[in-house]
C-alpha cells in the first residue's frame, strides 16, 4: 500500500535516527546526542557512535566534527520497539488505518444510537393533515346543501 505525506513525516519524525562514526570525541557535544562506543559489529572502523534524534543536533554536531578537523561518517537507522512497528510497516499505511478505525467507529455509534430506527420511522410516518386543508373541507362541506 502506498504511504502517505504523513506517514513519511512520522517515520522521519518517530522512526529514524541518526548515526555519527568517529575516532576522535570533539570538544563539545550537543544536547539531544547520545554518546557510545562501538562495537566489532558496526564495522570495527570507528570508535565512537553519536546517535541523534533532530536535525538540529545532527547540524551541531557535524559543525563541531568539521571545525576540530575530525573524520566522521554518518548513516541513517531504524529505531526498534513500538515505534518501529507500528510506523515503518511497508505493507500498510499507518494513517489509512487510523482512518478507517475511525470510520468504523463512527459508523457502529451511530448504529447504536438508534439514529437509522429515528429516522425511519419520521421518514415513513404519515404527514397528518393540513388544518387549512381539513378547515377548507368543512366549510365546503357546509356550503353544501343537503
């Protein structure tokens, strides 16, 4: 199924995060960065591992990297858990489902309601009739001889 505009923005938002490889630690990190070494499972290349949630801290970040002369890379990740499932599903669109949960939702209240047995009854009820009709009637009536 095709993603929409808003699932694109909630996996960017939720669902990916951002990795920083160097070998060398800049004097200043900042806020929003997360600071671990790595393992011979990343590829043994790099020391240190930054993992940034915004774009903002990933700017800094790279700034403070590129003025202390330090060689880094970066690589995008999926975060695990909840998040990872629910938003990054490549079958399904996130909000497509959420909409037609609301659509069904919407529709069983009001099956509930007794809004449809309400208005099938107003709508099948005989009008009752006009007093200017049944008035016009009786005077005819009258006019009437006999």
């Amino acid at each position: 199924m095709q993603k929409t505009a808003l699932d694109r923005w909630l996996q960017k938002k939720l669902v990916y995060v951002s990795q920083v490889y160097c070998n060398t630690l800049p004097h200043q990190i900042p806020q929003g960065a997360t600071l671990e070494e790595t393992t011979a499972a990343s590829g043994g290349r790099y020391l240190y591992r930054f993992t940034v949630t915004t774009d903002q801290a990933m700017d800094e970040l790279t700034a403070n990297l590129e003025v202390a002369n330090i060689t880094y890379t970066s690589r995008i990740a999926e975060c695990g858990g909840w998040k990872g499932k629910l938003f990054n599903n490549p079958d399904k669109s996130f909000t497509l489902q959420v909409s037609w949960v609301i659509f069904g939702i919407a529709i069983l209240s009001m099956a509930f309601s007794g809004l449809p047995v309400h208005l099938w009854k107003k709508l099948s009820a005989e009008d009752p009739p006009d007093e200017k009709k049944a008035e016009a009637a009786h005077v005819e009536s009258a006019r009437l001889p006999g």
